[in-house]
C-alpha cells in the first residue's frame, strides 16, 4: 500500500550540478543531501527541504520537463515567488486551479516546477459567497 511520495527525480544534462546547487539551494532554499557514494559517481544531486525531496540525475541525451513537473506546496506564496524573482528565477502565476494560488518556475536546466498554496477557503469561518 502507497503511503507517501519519497522523492521526485528530474533529468539533467551532465556538467549542470553546479548550476542545480546554486538554483535548489540559493533560490529554492533547499538543502542539498548526500547520494550514497554507488549512486553520486553517476553525477547528479539530491536536495530537501522538510520531507520533500527532490533528485536530479545526469541523462546524456537530457531534454527539460516542458510538461511534467513535480507540485511543490509552499506556505506564504507571495513572499516565496518575490524570493525567487528576486534571485533572478522566472515566476508565471496561473489562476486555472480552484481554491490555490500557483505559479510556474523553471530550474536552470529548463525543467518546469509549480508552486502552490491552498487559499483559505472560508476566512473568518464564514463560507465563501453566504449572503
């Protein structure tokens, strides 16, 4: 039986790692964790923030997630996406999910993330749209 999501991984060209540090843990606020040694001489990086965890692998023939992508809850999604801009990160707010506040980024690689807050659905206890 499925209890939770252990990691996210995504693909990355080999040489970025340096470039994925600086992203993940700079922007992103993340921090980096150690690869058992078996798995880090096949390059790459892992970092986490909590019990997040996302991994980036080196694929030679590496194209970005256009598409897919992992969705990251955040709380304070206002200061988190000025965080990003801030640190030169592209944010690109979408209002097509109920009830969220979200927004896309891309890391320096080109794969896409989403960030996403759930909105207080009834502020005060009172139910959104009561007369």
């Amino acid at each position: 039986m499925l209890s939770a999501v252990d990691h996210v991984q995504l693909a990355a060209p080999p040489g970025s790692e340096e470039r994925l540090r600086a992203y993940y843990t700079d922007v992103l606020g993340m921090t980096e964790i150690p690869k058992p040694p078996v798995l880090a001489a096949r390059g790459g990086c892992w970092f986490a923030a909590g019990p997040v965890q996302l991994h980036l692998g080196v694929e030679e023939d590496f194209r970005p997630a256009r598409k897919a992508h992992p969705g990251l809850r955040v709380t304070g999604i206002q200061a988190y996406a000025s965080r990003l801009r801030e640190r030169g990160a592209t944010v690109v707010w979408d209002d097509d999910l109920p009830g969220h506040d979200r927004f896309y980024s891309e890391d320096p690689v080109g794969n896409r993330l989403e960030f996403l807050e759930p909105r207080d659905p009834a502020p005060h206890g009172r139910e959104t749209g009561a007369p």
